[in-house]
C-alpha cells in the first residue's frame, strides 16, 4: 500500500502538506476530505491544473476518521502507520523521502531555527490570520448576522503586531526565514498568511519586505502549484450564494462563535 494524505484544501495545514509533497515530487494518494460538504469549498481542481485527482464520495471522510485518532484532517497513512498533525507530517515526509536539505537542515543550529519558528508560528500567526475568514466569511454564512467591525479590527491589530515580530525576529533581512533558501518554517507560515487574503485583508499591502519574501516562497515551490493549492481560498467569498441547511446552522454556529473567545 502507497502513501495516502487526508486533506482539504481549504485548511492552512492540509495546503502546506500537499505543496511540500508535490514540488518534492513525493508520490501520495490524495484522499480528499470535504470540511464543508456539498459546498463551493468541496470542487474538485479544474481540469488541467496538473493537481491529482481525489477519489470520490464520503468514504475519504470516514476513511480520514479511521487514520487520525484526533478525528481531523491532515492525517497520514503509509502501509500500517498512521500520523497527525502538520507538523509531524512534514518531517515524516522530508526524512522518509530525503528531500533536500535545505527544507529541514541536517545543520543544527539551522534546524533549531526551524523548530524555534514552527513553535512561535502556533501562538502568534496561527492564532490570529485564520480568525480573518472565521469573521468575514464562514460565522455570518452559519449565523446569518454579520460580526462587529470591532472584532475584525482587534484580530487585525494582534496579527498586525505577530506580522511585525515576523519581519523583525525571524525575517530580519534575509531571503528567508534561515537564510538564502526556503525551509518548512516558509512554507508553514507563507501558506498561513494566505488565509487573511482569501477573506479580503491584504496583508501584505504596506509590508514590502513582507510581500517580496512572498514571491521568493512562491517561486522555490512553483507559482502554478502554490497558486492552484489556494484555488478554494481565492474562490471562499462565493459562500455567501450557498443556502446552509438549518439544522447545520444550529448545530455549527455556538462552535464557530467559541473560535473567537
């Protein structure tokens, strides 16, 4: 049995797995999960993306169940063994299937780096860019009411200062976050920050530094790729044309509203 990876495309996480995966060239099984089905979210890739084509129907939902003792996406299957969890999933694939150095250095000082930003990247940047679409886009579909203007502006001032200690603690004035080459630490925090944009909050408009080294993860995974992985998010606003069921919408909107507590 080949390696599967239980994704959608629509999690940060999932995103930073299936770009490593594919410009690693590193063969998988795309076992697509749907967080929202039936949605806009759930479209498959377009024809003649170069995107691997999912297997169909609910099984990949149950399947990613069976695999991930946490019940979430991404999970891993490789023959009998089993794994979780972003992170663990990216150093599992860059030590099985050797990928270039550069992505996890074999240097420990260099590897330090990447475990010190990974570690940061929970607290600060993933704690806030994701809040942008929960408030723009996914709580008003389930609520049907539209969140304070207040509550955007007090995610986007503590994303504002993590996006401020990003540039000055780990960019500084290198290429990338360890220096010249791209590592896991780019990738992760690169597709973070994609988030925020699919909601309609630019952030890297004003942040030069910030949207130059942008373009450099772009380019060292592939334009074509890292755009066509982000295809859900750019396409997120035309939720808003779905009707949700109501019982989904009872069901869903105390969980959503948590989020942001």
């Amino acid at each position: 049995m080949g390696l599967e990876l239980y994704l959608d495309l629509l999690s940060q996480p999932c995103r930073s797995i299936y770009i490593f995966a594919r410009s690693n060239n590193i063969p998988f099984e795309f076992k697509q999960v749907e967080l929202f089905k039936d949605s806009v979210l759930g479209k498959k890739p377009a024809a003649g993306s170069g995107a691997e084509q999912p297997h169909e129907g609910p099984s990949n939902s149950e399947g990613a169940g069976k695999v991930s003792l946490l019940k979430k996406v991404p999970a891993l299957k490789d023959g009998d063994f089993t794994l979780a969890e972003c992170n663990a999933i990216l150093l599992y694939l860059s030590r099985k299937y050797n990928t270039p150095d550069h992505w996890y250095p074999s240097d420990i000082q260099k590897r330090a780096q990447v475990d010190e930003y990974l570690s940061w990247h929970h607290a600060n940047i993933r704690a806030n860019a994701p809040k942008t679409m929960w408030i723009k886009v996914l709580i008003p579909l389930f609520t049907g009411q539209p969140l304070p203007s207040e509550k955007l502006q007090e995610v986007m001032e503590g994303l504002s200062a993590s996006l401020k200690q990003f540039e000055e603690r780990f960019l500084q004035d290198k290429a990338f976050i360890i220096g010249s080459e791209i590592s896991l630490a780019d990738l992760v925090a690169a597709v973070e920050l994609m988030q925020p944009v699919g909601a309609g909050c630019d952030i890297f408009e004003d942040r030069p530094r910030l949207m130059e080294w942008r373009r450099r993860v772009e380019d060292a995974v592939g334009k074509e790729l890292f755009f066509q992985a982000h295809e859900m998010i750019f396409n997120i606003k035309e939720l808003s044309n779905i009707q949700i069921h109501p019982q989904l919408k009872e069901h869903l909107a105390p969980v959503l509203m948590k989020i942001l507590k």
